[in-house]
C-alpha cells in the first residue's frame, strides 16, 4: 500500500510553533496534505502525551488514528482518508564531546504511547522534558540511542536534518565529521538520514560515507499547514512493523519528496544581518569572512558538503558506493505557495486560502495536485496560470535564489523580469 509519511512534525507544546497544532488540525491538514503516516511529534511532554490519549485511539499495530468525535468537520468530504499517527519526537542534545561544545537535534520514533512514558520518564531524569516539546539535554547523542534501544529494540533514532549548522550530527558549527564519530559504538545501529530542508539526496550521494544509510525527508512542520513541506515514499501497510523494516532495511522505502534545496535556510554561506549572500566558491575566495562585517559567514549546507567531499577524497581508505540504499526524489513546491505566487497575493489572504480550499475539494490532496491530476483539469478547478505554474514546477523549469544563514531561498515558479 502506497503511503506518503511526514514523521518529524511538532505540536503546540514546542517553542515558536502555532497555537492550532492539535491533533484535530494535524489530522485536518494531513488530509488536505495527502499524507497518510504523520508523526504525533513532542512525546516527551507529559501534556501532549495526556492529549495524544485522550484523542487518538489505536488503530493498526504501532498506530492511531483520531477519534471520530475530535475530527474537524471539513474532513466529511476526506472521510475515506484518515491518517494514521505514530509515536515521534525530536530532542535537542548540546554537549561536550572532543573538547567542543556540540548541539545534535535527533528524530526517535516509537511503537506506543507506553514505550514513550519509560522513554520520557528516563530523560526526566536528566533534564526539564516539561518546558519544551523538544527539550533541550544534556546527554551524548550516543547515549540518547542506547537509551532509546533499552526501552525498545524496535526503536528508531534517525540523526535530523543531518546538515544544519548549528544543531545537527554533520552540521558545520557544533556537529562532527562523520557519523561513527557522534555515536560511536552504537552506530551500526542508525540506519537512516534526514537531508533537512537546505539539501537534497542528491547534494548527500556526493559523500560514499553515507552510502550505507537510507535517505528520508520530513516537514519539521511548526504548525499543520506547513505539514509535508518535505515527506517521505513508502510502499507498506499500516503498521509500526513497516516503517522499522523501511528505515531499518529498505524494504517498501520508495523515495522522498524535497525542498528545492537551494529554499532551505542554509543553503549557501552567508551573513543575514549583512545582507551577504555566497556561493561556496564565492566564500572560500574571502576565506569564510564577511566582506561587510569582517566575522566569520555562517557556512552553509552546499559548502559544508563539499568540505567534507574534499576531506573524503584525501583520505586513504575511502569507502565504496553503496548503491542499494539509493532512492529516487522529486523537488515539490507547497500548493499553497504555488497558488499566492499565480494569484499575487500572500498564502495568509482570503483569495489564495479560497483558491486552495476549491482545489482540494474539487480535485483531491495537494499531493494529487502537485504530482498527478492532469494539468488539463488544473486549469478548469483552478485557473490556467496554477496550472502553468505546476506544470513548470513538474519538469523543473524554476528560477533557485538559495537561502543562507537562518534566511529561505526564494523558488521563481516564472522566470524573473
């Protein structure tokens, strides 16, 4: 059964997220969305966890589905689409490792609520897990793994968004160089990737020391319409069973859905209160330091990539491809984007948010939409420049204005005047 998976999403109970992230509006958004696996985020705070039970009932095996009495009541025309949950969240480990300060955001998966209470009331021990929805500890990414492995040898650890500066395992600021050299012995036991918003599968095959892990995508939604900004292919059937035999072994792990890169944050190297912007050649050539300030740029994920490429080539013993792991990608823009973009106003106006809620309910999800409703039929539910613009978008024909230092990267659906 073909599923589209976004397991890396937070709740209300996270700092800086929307006060709509409820499982009602998850389940809502991930309708609209097409997503059929979505993450319930934040398992290690104790509130979200009470609200998780009093409003998801189990369904399949290692999942849950929203109770029919919470369901929103936009959903009556998706009644047949009811996403299942499972058990996630994501912890903030900053410590000492090496003589360097390192901040290591790690995505855990779970097969139940009750794996999440002996998980959380182990990490209670070492830090606030009331505070945040993604709490910040401090403890060894090494040392979060085996935790989660002890309470469950089902357990997923997936290293986030694996390339972001300043919190994640490869990330330029406060990461390592490798995998093996943050979890150490209990390595072999990480099995898959998150690229993150600012690369792609592509950008992290230039590396064959990642070759032996499977590459996934998720949305690190803050709020539920941002929900499958980035997702994941599965071909399984509903249950916990499948997605550990996807990311533990590949089987039924069908691909990802991406960010153009080059519209994540950290794309390219750069200096935001500046206004500097550069490519990784353009940064080497001033030796990493802003032109107008004179501090360090912020390195951004297309030079951190290379950097570690150069690293790899000089290296004595380099690994060899691994080509089994591989799995293709496709580069999408949110619907809701596409929409402002062809109506010329912002995805928060009435015209847009119009224009959207017809399309999805005449047409089916944004995921239909965007990959396979005939552009023919776009054009009569939508307008003919939605449907030219999503056209353009499927074969690739945009203009990338890469993002850098916290800033996003603009994806031109028309090419610039």
């Amino acid at each position: 059964m073909k599923q589209i998976a976004d397991l890396h999403i937070h709740s209300r109970y996270s700092m800086a997220t929307s006060k709509d992230g409820n499982p009602e509006n998850l389940d809502l958004w991930a309708r609209k969305k097409g997503i059929s696996i979505v993450g319930t985020g934040d398992f290690t705070h104790p509130a979200w966890r009470r609200e998780l039970r009093e409003k998801l009932q189990p369904s399949e095996e290692g999942m849950y589905c929203l109770k029919k009495e919470y369901r929103h009541p936009d959903t009556v025309f998706m009644e047949e689409k009811a996403p299942r949950f499972v058990v996630s969240g994501e912890i903030s480990s900053i410590y000492k490792k090496d003589g360097k300060t390192r901040k290591v955001h790690n995505l855990v998966l779970l097969p139940g609520l009750e794996e999440a209470d002996l998980l959380s009331e182990k990490l209670e021990k070492i830090g606030n897990i009331h505070g945040d929805g993604r709490p910040i500890l401090k403890l060894d990414s090494r040392d979060l793994l085996e935790m989660v492995l002890d309470v469950t040898p089902r357990g997923i650890l997936i290293p986030a968004h694996i390339w972001t500066p300043h919190f994640a395992v490869l990330g330029a600021k406060s990461g390592f160089d490798s995998i093996e050299a943050c979890y150490g012995d209990m390595a072999p036991y990480i099995y898959a990737l998150e690229t993150g918003l600012s690369s792609d599968p592509l950008m992290n095959r230039k590396l064959t020391a990642l070759d032996s892990y499977y590459l996934v995508s998720n949305s690190d939604a803050h709020s539920p319409s941002k929900l499958g900004r980035e997702a994941t292919l599965l071909d399984i059937p509903f249950s916990y069973e499948g997605i550990y035999q996807a990311f533990r072994e590949g089987k039924g792990l069908l691909g990802t859905l991406e960010f153009f890169p080059e519209e994540g944050k950290y794309h390219y190297d750069g200096h935001r209160k500046c206004g500097v912007m550069l490519s990784p050649e353009e940064a080497a050539a001033v030796g990493g330091i802003c032109p107008v300030c004179g501090k360090p740029l912020t390195m951004g994920v297309a030079h951190r990539i290379l950097e570690l490429e150069e690293k790899e080539r000089k290296a004595v013993s380099k690994k060899e491809a691994k080509k089994e792991t591989y799995r293709p990608y496709e580069s999408l823009v949110p619907l809701l984007e596409v929409t402002a973009v062809c109506a010329g106003y912002s995805v928060t106006s009435k015209k847009v948010q119009g224009m959207y809620e017809r399309m999805i309910q005449t047409l089916g999800s944004e995921f239909n939409i965007l990959r396979d409703i005939p552009l023919e039929d776009i054009k009569v539910q939508g307008n003919s420049s939605v449907a030219e613009a999503i056209g353009r978008l499927r074969r690739g024909e945009v203009e990338r204005i890469p993002g850098y230092d916290g800033e996003y990267g603009k994806i031109q659906l028309f090419p610039s005047k």
